[in-house]
C-alpha cells in the first residue's frame, strides 16, 4: 500500500492530511452497553493517540467531558476521536446508544461514511439497533460488525454471530474466530479464516502470529469455506466462483483484494471479534477499518444548492473545488465558548479564513433561517474535548471550529463569494414536553442564555414558548434526553423546577343566546355611558369568528359599532368560563343606546364585553380541547396493544395499513386529545421495547368530557 503525503501539525505531532484517500470516517453504533465507548478507548491506546484507556464508570473516556454523561454513566453526545493506523487518519465517531440521543446519532451518520455496528457477545441486539442497519442498507452505507466484549461470563460469539445473520442477512461473517485460553472460558487469541493463522494475544500487542495447531483446523476449514463462498459471490470477477468450484486455490491476495471492494461497496458485512481489555482483536480490527472501509472520494457528497434555493451541480470530495462543509455538532465550553465539530465535503477549511454561515430549513423547531460572514480563527482536530490545532482541514475530513458567532448544528459552511447550503439530514420530532421555570429573575436571565447555547447545538431540542399558557416549554426526545438537558442548564448556574405541562383549551357556547352590555358610569367631568345588546350562535367546528351589525335607525352611531368588535374581541380571547380563548362564535349587534356627551370608544369596547359575558350565562358554554392526529409506526406483533392503548387514551383508531419503507411494521392512525400524548413518546417505548415511533399534527378542537371540563374549571378558579 503506497504511502501519500502527510504534515506534521504544530501541536504536539497532530498529523494533518492532505489527501481525502488517506482518511476513513466511521461512526460506531450499537445499544447502550454494547462496548462502543470502551473498544474506542481501546483503539486509541493501541495507537498510542492516549497514554492509556479510560473508564466509562469513572468517567475518564475521551469523551466524558459533557458532566450530564458522567452523571448518567452513559454517552450522551457525539465525540470524534482521530487515530492513526499505517499512515492513514480514522475518525471515529462514537455516538450514544440511547434512543433517546438519536439527534447525536443521525450526527455521526451524517459525518461518516462507513458504520461499524458494536454488538455484545453477552448482551444480545435490540431493535433500534436493526433498524439502524435497515437505514444504513437503504443508502448502501458499508457497514461491518465487531462483537465485543468477549471477556464477559456469558460471552458466547457463534450465538452473536448467528444472531447478526437473522437480523441483518447472510452475507454477515466472520474474518476470525476467537481461540480460547488453556481454561476453556477467556479468549487469548484469533483464528484468521483468509490467512489461515493463528493471533496469539497472550503477550499482549502486537499479536504473536504463527501456524494453527491440529485442533483448530476443522474449525477453520468449515468457516473458511463459508467466507469464501460469500466473498466470491461479491466478486466482481464473475469467473471466480466457476474457478472455486473447479477445485482451483484461490489465493489470499486475491480474496482479500475482493473481501475489501465488496466491503466498500456496502455488499459483505465482515465481523471481527474483539476484546477492548485484553487487546484481542483490535489490530485486526484497525486493518478492516482502513483497508476495507471507503475513503471519503468514495462516498457521494450531499446535495447542495444556493442559499436562495437555486440548484447547482453535485460536488465531489476534491480538496480544490468550491468550499462546503457542515456542523455536524455545536457544543459550548466553558472555557473555550462556542465548539463545532465540522465534516469539510468539498474544498479546504483554512484558519484566517472568511467563510458564510448558512442556517435553513429548521424553523420549525426553534432555528430560525438565518445567514452571516464569518471570519474562521484557528481550526483544530478534536480529541474529545481535547482540541489540537492544524494548519487546515481538506475535503473528507473532520475538523473543529471555535468561538464562531451564529454556527449551529446542522448549518453549512461555504466561500463567503459563492455561498451555499447542503440539503439537512433527517431529524426526528421531539415529542416529549418538559415545562421549566426559573426561581428568581436572575435565574431567568441565565435561563435565557444557556438555553440559547442548547438549542444552538441540539436540533432534537425544541423551545416553545406558549403564549396562552404563559409557559416555557422544552420539547425533548424522551425523559434520559430531558434529564441531560436539565443537568446542562443546573451546570450552567440556572436554578430551576419543572412543573405539570398545561394544554392550550379553547372555549365555546353550545346554544343561541342574548346578551344585555350596560355601561353607565357619572363621575366628575364626562360620564360613560353606552348600552349594547347582542345576539350570540355557536358556529360549526374551525368557523372561527364572525361578528355582524343588524343595527337599525341607529340606536348605535355607527362610529361606535367597531368598538363594540372590539370589545367582544377582546373578551374572546379573555375567555368566559376558565380563561380560554373562545371560538367558533356568530355575535351579532341588534339594538343598543348612545348618550351625545357621555359615549365613547372605550365606552362601548366595556358594553361589548358585558354584553357577551351576560350571553354566556345563558349559552351553556364548553371547553375545547385540540386533537391530533397520530400515526404510529410500530412492528406487527405490537399492533393489538398499541390499538388498545390508543382506545383507552380516549382516542378513536382511523385504521391500519403496512408500512411501505420497512416490511414487518404497521402504520396505525388514530385521533387522540392532545391531553393524552403529554408522556406518549416515553409510554409508546416501555410498550414496544423501544420500537415504536410517532408522529402527531393538529387536526380540530372538540368539547371535552365533562366531568374533565369541571375539573379544568376547578383549577383556573382563585
């Protein structure tokens, strides 16, 4: 393998890659617990890019610098860690195995170009897992697995390997097999099924590679002709398997070269077994990482076009073309201030360099649209927390970038003479409420500052400021995702409590009515006077408002007939009964009396208002409460369950119909109050073993039961 150009950075010997081919960008994924953050640590040390591994339960990883993740003994964001392996860089991108830390995840897709999926070899698979790999094999994203933890009491890797063939498919196999120590039970070394060697770890690393004894051979055969017969049907030579099959050797070189196409082309998925604490398997791990896995020239650069929407012509990974690049991930230090984790797509990121922001598309959910020049201070390789300055990042790289003044996550960076934007990647909905409020005003100012800086860096994190409710708000992905977002902000110096998340009602009168507004009032000076009566009828659901004049001889000078409007108006959003704003109404203007001296505007906005509240004694009002609509995506054997639910949830079920992306799955929509989705997202995991996925929109408001309204009174009376 030819050795490329590669720079010594300024700190400390960080290498700087000049050529996209010399990088590999890869996102570990797997369940919580599965050893990803571990077998990390452990690649890392057997690179020696740090001194020695560190501890998940102690919280020494690279990537324990987030205190909410040392808090919850769990990784709750995506961290890059870079090593070098045989003069080529590899990104790893180690991302939270929690559901409900997918924004993280769909960040590390988003910068990688290879995935190696972490599966325990005691702890089993779950479903978010497969899933995962669905996602992957839509886009023919090249994948391999590495079943870890193998020093476990209940280790067992043939059940993990079979395992992985049930749920991903057949062409997931195994290039070794673990060789088991004098005592049966620990894994002291690796069968090599290609090569036909044994690795012997006994002595720690490098392995000590010599000629299998006799009774590793059967195993080795009969796996060994598996492999070939998977990697030859990959082949892109299509008289290999004629020639296999005649009997002819076919040799390593050549079957190694195909096992490492058909990897990148994302059509054989090898597993590798490893053991992070022992060291068993990581070289050979490291070899499949960069000898089989794409470079970033490879991998299809995202779609771009201009800011203002214009299309433009696709971009390759050319360190020379036009700059693109993306912020995959937006933290705030402390110390530092503003860090963002940067995939460079196209062109070179240079320090001193002016470049353009771009942020649209993600309005919705807190983002607003938004553009800006910006002048790039130093760039750095991030090491976890830890930053190491370069002198640039070229086209398929990883970068940071700091103390940048608008960049978030999610947003495109791009020549400040030729700005562009990259198409977003696809985000989840958070749909899980959380409503905080600050103890005392200086609270609130901090409140106000540190919840900027997580929006900024968190797309998953919705904040809504409701302004009936007179709540804040966050929408987060489920109660882990909000607990870590309420330890940043504690971190942050903000004292505060959350309190029960309250639904915005409406009201409504259900019968026609007549209401009498007098407004009479002699003080010194001008008095008040004016006198309206009113005829109020519900209108049909969503009708709105309407407000009609049938005056006549003019009882009410017609000047005065827009402030009884408004006065209505503004007793309608008011409300009548439990301070709601009131809808779907017809009021009518019939009759009323106006004094030549003593009328007024204000006068008659007063008598409005009477005059509506006095209908709604006799207009037997309502509360409305909204409904939605959910499509619930769950696997089939769920469905019963969720339907039941759903139904016990005051909800009325619409249907059910296949899934048309992803087979064994169900769609089931159904109208629910929105009263009863508060905790769904939390409740619809514990129900499916975390398969289960939904989706919610406003549809209408209808009358909500009664003996809810009475209690919905009950808590607005003083």
């Amino acid at each position: 393998m030819a050795q490329k150009s590669q720079e010594k950075g300024p700190a400390g010997g960080t290498p700087v890659v000049t050529e996209p081919d010399r990088v590999r960008n890869v996102v570990l994924v797997g369940h919580s617990g599965a050893g990803k953050t571990t077998l990390v640590e452990a690649l890392l040390a057997a690179t020696g890019t740090i001194g020695r591994a560190g501890n998940v339960v102690d919280g020494t990883t690279v990537s324990d610098h987030d205190p909410a993740a040392v808090r919850q003994q769990r990784s709750v964001s995506l961290s890059c860690a870079p090593l070098l392996h045989n003069g080529i860089k590899v990104n790893l991108l180690d991302t939270p195995g929690y559901a409900d830390f997918v924004g993280e995840l769909r960040a590390g897709l988003r910068a990688a170009d290879a995935a190696l999926f972490v599966v325990s070899a005691a702890g089993g698979m779950d479903a978010a897992t497969v899933a995962l790999w669905e996602e992957c094999a839509a886009v023919d994203m090249p994948r391999a697995v590495a079943v870890a933890r193998l020093d476990q009491p209940r280790a067992d890797f043939d059940e993990a390997v079979a395992l992985c063939q049930r749920v991903f498919g057949d062409n997931v196999m195994p290039l070794y097999l673990p060789m088991l120590g004098d005592d049966g039970v620990s894994t002291v070394g690796l069968l090599g099924l290609i090569t036909r060697r044994v690795f012997d770890y006994t002595a720690g690393l490098p392995a000590d590679v010599r000629e299998p004894d006799p009774e590793h051979l059967p195993a080795i055969v009969e796996s060994r002709n598996e492999l070939i017969e998977g990697v030859i049907a990959e082949s892109e030579d299509e008289t290999l398997m004629d020639r296999y099959l005649g009997g002819e050797e076919i040799g390593t070189e050549v079957l190694i070269d195909d096992l490492e196409k058909a990897v990148a082309r994302g059509h054989f998925y090898p597993v590798v077994p490893v053991c992070a604490e022992t060291g068993v398997g990581l070289d050979a791990l490291l070899e499949v990482l960069t000898a089989a896995f794409p470079s970033p020239l490879e991998h299809e650069v995202p779609p771009v076009a201009g800011v203002d929407g214009s299309p433009r012509p696709p971009l390759t990974c050319d360190p020379a073309g036009p700059l693109v690049a993306e912020v995959v991930k937006t933290t705030v230090d402390r110390h530092v201030g503003r860090v963002s984790l940067v995939r460079v797509f196209s062109g070179t990121l240079r320090p001193d360099q002016t470049v353009h922001v771009s942020g649209h598309g993600m309005a919705e959910r807190g983002h607003p649209d938004h553009d800006a020049d910006e002048r790039v201070g130093h760039i750095y390789t991030p090491l976890g927390a830890t930053l190491r300055e370069v002198s640039l990042c070229v086209a398929g790289d990883i970068c940071a970038i700091t103390k940048s003044g608008s960049a978030e996550t999610g947003d495109t960076i791009s020549a400040k003479d030729d700005p562009l934007l990259i198409a977003p990647w696809e985000m989840p909905e958070p749909l899980l409420p959380v409503a905080i409020v600050a103890r005392s005003r200086a609270d609130e100012d901090a409140l106000a500052r540190n919840l900027a800086r997580l929006v900024a860096g968190d797309p998953t994190l919705r904040l809504e400021r409701n302004p009936e409710t007179h709540q804040l708000v966050l929408w987060c992905m489920g109660e882990a995702h909000a607990d870590v977002v309420l330890d940043r902000l504690r971190a942050g110096g903000v004292e505060l409590d959350t309190e029960p998340v309250r639904v915005s009602l409406r009201e409504t009168l259900t019968v026609p009515a007549k209401g009498h507004g007098r407004h009479v009032k002699q003080s010194g000076g001008h008095g008040q006077y004016a006198v309206c009566d009113i005829e109020v009828e519900p209108l049909p659901r969503g009708s709105g408002f309407e407000f009609v004049d049938r005056v006549v001889g003019g009882a009410v000078p017609h000047n005065y007939i827009p402030s009884v409007e408004k006065g209505v108006r503004a007793q309608l959003e008011r409300g009548l009964v439990a301070g709601h704003p009131v809808v779907d109404l017809r009021v009518t203007l019939v009759d009323g009396k106006a004094h030549s001296v003593d009328s007024s505007d204000a006068a008659f906005q007063t008598a409005g208002a009477l005059a509506l509240r006095d209908a709604a004694e006799r207009g037997q009002p309502a509360l409305l409460e909204p409904i939605d609509e959910v499509t619930v995506r769950v696997p089939d054997g769920s469905v019963g369950a969720v339907m039941g639910d759903l139904s016990g949830r005051r909800g009325r079920v619409l249907g059910t119909e296949p899934d048309p992306d992803a087979e064994g799955r169900t769609l089931v929509r159904a109208e629910v109050p929105a009263t009863e989705l508060l905790r769904y997202a939390v409740e619809l995991r514990s129900m499916t073993a975390g398969t289960g996925t939904f989706r919610r929109h406003f549809v209408r408001h209808d009358p909500m039961p009664t003996h809810l309204a009475d209690q919905a009174r009950k808590e607005h009376t003083p």
